[in-house]
C-alpha cells in the first residue's frame, strides 16, 4: 500500500485486496496518516481485486474519521473493478462514497 500527502488531500493506492487479514491495518494506517482538517481522501482501487465485509467496513470506517461533522471531506474511491463496484452497488454504498474512473 502506498500513501501520498498533498497539503490536506490524501492518496491511497497500491492496494490488492480489502478483506479481514488487512481490513484493520489498511484502516489504521490510513487513519494515523490523515491529515488535521482533510478535504479530500482518494482511495484508488484500480488494483484491488477483492474486497469482502471487513473492507467494506474498513472503508466507511475512515469515512466517518474523515467527516467527523465535517460534511466537506470528499471519500472518493477511484476506478473500482466492475465486480468491487457491483459490490458498492449492492450494498448501496455507491451512495455513500463518491466514484469515479480517471
């Protein structure tokens, strides 16, 4: 996994699967490395291919660090596989998060 810093936006790429052997770290890890007041989280999942309930969990958890009452933090989860979208869709989480490919 790799973690990338610009001012109060934070990447997170490099990640192979999210499920409950690295679930916890994933989310403790990005968690130590978020910043203060963050704007903007990207989490590129464009490598990722299998998230199962612990990811899933692992994934709202840092969304609920991030906002934390602040409703300016963007959660964006960049180019998901189709069957880890269909897994957001499913579970209504495309709601949730914001999506995109690039």
């Amino acid at each position: 996994m790799k973690i990338e810093h610009d001012g109060n936006n934070l990447r997170v790429s490099d990640i192979a699967e999210l499920n409950a052997i690295n679930a916890s770290s994933f989310r403790d890890e990005v968690r130590a490395a978020m910043p203060t007041m963050p704007s903007t989280i990207e989490i590129d999942l464009s490598q990722t291919r299998f998230v199962d309930s612990s990811g899933l969990g692992a994934l709202f958890a840092l969304y609920k660090a991030a906002s934390n009452g602040n409703d300016s933090v963007t959660l964006r989860l960049l180019n998901p596989r189709p069957p880890i979208q269909q897994l957001f869709e499913l579970t209504q989480l495309h709601r949730l998060f914001e999506i995109a490919r690039r």
